[in-house]
C-alpha cells in the first residue's frame, strides 16, 4: 500500500441518500427489518464506493452509512460505554445538536464482538482491492469530556486513562486483523484543548496537564501496532449541519501534540478566518507526519478558487516541507445522519476538484 495519508484525502463521511434515511425511518416504525435496512445500506455503500474510486480518491470509505452519529455508534459498543438521550444536545453557535450521547457506566474494555469489525469486512470485500479502504473511529480522548466518567467506577482519572488505553489497543489489533491497514481516529476533544472559546478543568488537571494527558493516552494505544497500518488524526472543531462548535488555532496543543504524536498525518482544518495561520504546522518535525490541510470547506458547496488554493499551501509550505503536505476537505460532509447543507452532486464536485488540485499543485 502507498503510505496514508494521500495527496488528495478526505475525512470520511458522506452525506446520506435519502434511501437510507427512509430505511432507516422504516425500521424504526417496524415497516421494514433490520436485514432489510442493512440490504439498503450496502447497496449504497457499494455506490458510494464506486464513486469515490470514480472522482480518483486512492482512500475511500463506507460514508459512515450504518452510523446515526461520527463517535456515538463506536463508543457505546465498547463494554462500560452506554448511549443515552440527556437533557439537552450540545451547543454549536447557531444550533444545538440532536440529544444523543454516551457516558461511561462501569469498566471499559473492548467488545471482541464489535460491530465494526464485521461491517469493516464487509466493506472492505466491496471495495475488493481497487482502492485502500480506509475506518474512521472516534478518538480515545472522546472519554474526556467532562461528565462522561463514572466516578464511581473510576474516581482516579489516570485508572480511567489507562483501561481507555487497552480497549483502544485491543481494538486497534481486532481490526488490523481485519484486514484494516488505513485508520483515522476522529478528536474533536483535543482541537477543544487549543480553543480560547472552551475553558478545562477535569480533576484538578489544567489546560496544559490535560493537553499532556490526551498526548500520553493516543501514544500509548499506539504503542507497538503493526508498521504497516497507518493511523492519522483528525482535529476537528465540530461539524453538524454546516455549523461548527467553536475556534481557534492550534496553537496551544501544536507543541506537545502536533511535535509528538506518533500518527502518520494530521487532518487539520483550514477552511475559514476560525482556524488562524500555518505557524502551528512547523512544531511537526521534518520528515515526520503529513498535514492534510482542510483548505476546503464541506459545508458548502461553492468550489474554492484554484489560485487561493495555491498561495495557501504556498503559505504552509513556509512551516512545514511541501512533500509533507496533502490536501482534504476539512471534516466530513456527514458527521451525523443529517449531514451539511449540500447537495449529493456538489459533494461529489469538490471531492473531484480536490483530486484535479493536488495533482497540479502537490
């Protein structure tokens, strides 16, 4: 396999066609079953599929299309993991998200039974070799929100820290065995560490110790995993229905996490005034990971100008070496079933456009 990230990468999700979301209506309503629904799916999944090859991506996924939510459908398969419906969604600045979440209610380990394996199999024998088949899972650091630890189950948050680490490194090996060699853990938690707009205090540990924490608990699932699967992250700021959660560069987490995470590429998002300059770019070290800069935005569907597009990675390739630089969208154009305020077509307009791009300017 060529080494992951790719010149022209995305982030993973797609919008969901509106075929899927009356199976899923359906099944809710018991009009249909569930292997009716999954039927639905991989019929589409098999579409989407082709069409990612088709637009020239050498990385594709399954869209997300068997997930109501980018971390939730993950999460709450891990044993000590549950979702619930709290009171209120979370707070995006012009919108307030569907109220689904998860928390933790004992200890947590991997489920050997995961979902997600079976599905990866499935989509992988879809995508059957014409293209590098890519899993998208949320981030460990995801457990880190306030609130989401039972305290009575874990009144230490370095004991919590350290099951996260092993269910992570379980699951890491579950799925290589799988057939997994291109994983993307998805962070919103740790882009939040580098916002001014947030504020962190978790057990008495500061923004920095928790910055230190997020570092610690990424490297040591990574600890020992196979050479030949590549793992990148992505920093996201929140995308749910072309909104986001909040701003800010990354600069505050750039010197311990984008110098010392051991991944193979960041997905960083560059596509609005809300993620400031490249100067957080030259903390990685030359010759190490990738940045893949969101210089283009999922939540519109307007094309980016080409020559914009060139002086911006002009202007990276001031802090980091241009054969380190790859290009993407900066989130998905779905992290939940909603998806952002785009058409199916302009979705598949940018991706092609991103692919012509990198292969002029990268």
């Amino acid at each position: 396999m060529a080494k992951a990230p790719f010149k022209a990468d995305h982030v993973g999700s797609l919008l969901r066609p509106e075929s899927i979301k009356q199976a899923r209506a359906d099944y809710q309503s018991g009009t249909i079953t569930y292997e009716d629904l999954r039927n639905i799916e991989t019929e589409e999944i098999k579409r989407i599929v082709d069409k990612q090859i088709e637009v020239g991506l050498e990385a594709v996924t399954d869209g997300e299309f068997r997930r109501r939510f980018w971390h939730t459908d993950f999460l709450e398969h891990l044993n000590g993991v549950e979702g619930y419906v709290p009171e209120h969604g979370y707070k995006f600045k012009n919108v307030e998200t569907e109220k689904y979440t998860i928390r933790n209610k004992g200890k947590i380990s991997f489920n050997p039974d995961h979902p997600f394996i079976a599905d990866f199999k499935e989509f992988n024998e879809i995508v059957d070799g014409r293209a590098v088949a890519k899993l998208t899972i949320p981030s460990p650091n995801q457990l880190f929100h306030p609130g989401m630890r039972d305290s009575d189950t874990y009144a230490d948050i370095e004991a919590y820290a350290k099951d996260i680490i092993q269910a992570y490194r379980d699951a890491l090996q579950a799925f290589y065995e799988a057939g997994v060699r291109y994983l993307q853990i998805d962070d919103v938690y740790i882009a939040g560490l580098s916002s001014p707009d947030l504020t962190f205090d978790t057990d008495g540990y500061d923004r920095d110790q928790l910055i230190d924490l997020a570092l610690r608990v990424v490297n040591g699932v990574l600890e020992g995993k196979p050479e030949d699967l590549y793992v990148t992250t992505h920093l996201c700021r929140g995308n749910y229905q072309s909104d986001y959660m909040f701003g800010g560069s990354y600069d505050l987490i750039a010197p311990t996490l984008l110098a010392k995470e051991k991944v193979d590429g960041f997905f960083l998002e560059y596509d609005d005034e809300r993620s400031g300059d490249f100067k957080a770019l030259s903390h990685i070290p030359k010759g190490g990971a990738r940045a893949v800069l969101g210089v283009f935005t999922s939540k519109t569907g307007e094309l980016e100008d080409k020559a914009e597009i060139k002086a911006r990675i002009d202007e990276a390739s001031e802090h980091i070496p241009r054969e380190q630089i790859c290009i993407s969208p900066q989130c998905g154009f779905a992290s939940t079933h909603h998806g952002n305020i785009l058409t199916e077509e302009e979705q598949w307009d940018k991706l092609r456009y991103i692919v012509q791009v990198a292969k002029e300017i990268l």
